[in-house]
C-alpha cells in the first residue's frame, strides 16, 4: 500500500514512474518563455505603449529575464530536481512527489 496519495483525486493507487525523463527540457522550455531576449522584446512593448524609451523597456526586460532565469533555476535545482515521478491509476494524471 502506497502512502504516496494522488494530488487531483486522492487515491492512493499510484505508481512510480521513470523520475529522470520527465523534465529533461525543463530549461530549454523556461528559455523560450522568460529569457532576457524574450523579456526584452516584452519590456520594449510595454515601454512603448506607456510612452516611456523602448530601450529603457528592453534595458529592464533583460533585467528581469536574467533574475526570473536564475531564481527559477535555483529552485528547480534546490526542490524539484529531487523529486520522483507519479502516475495515479485511477485518474491518469501525472505528478511529481518531493521527499525530504
């Protein structure tokens, strides 16, 4: 009997699946969305719409990219990176289990 209990709808028929493939991309994926590429292009455009320089925008843009990149970054290692993979058997829903 598992201790373990699903997270959408409390069951405790879950199995342990492959915990080192789950998240592979998981940075590769966090680049395309909070980069300070992509930030920059951002902060350009709100720069622009409140009338501000869209170099100031894209200046603050890399800025909170660069920040977003590393926090995130430091908690995925310090919390996730341990986690092992679920699947609930009942439900099918994937999910991650930390144990400290």
């Amino acid at each position: 009997m598992s201790f373990i209990q699903c997270p959408y709808c409390q069951s405790t028929h879950v199995r342990q699946t492959d915990s080192g493939n789950a998240h592979v991309n998981y940075f590769e994926q966090l680049q395309r969305c909070i980069s300070p590429t992509q930030m920059a292009m951002f902060g350009m455009q709100v720069a622009r719409k409140s009338g501000f320089s869209p170099l100031f925008g894209a200046a603050v843009g890399v800025v909170v990219g660069g920040v977003l990149v590393v926090v995130s970054q430091y908690y995925f290692e310090k919390y996730y990176s341990n986690a092992e993979q679920y699947v609930c058997l009942d439900c099918q829903q994937p999910f991650a289990w930390v144990k400290q």
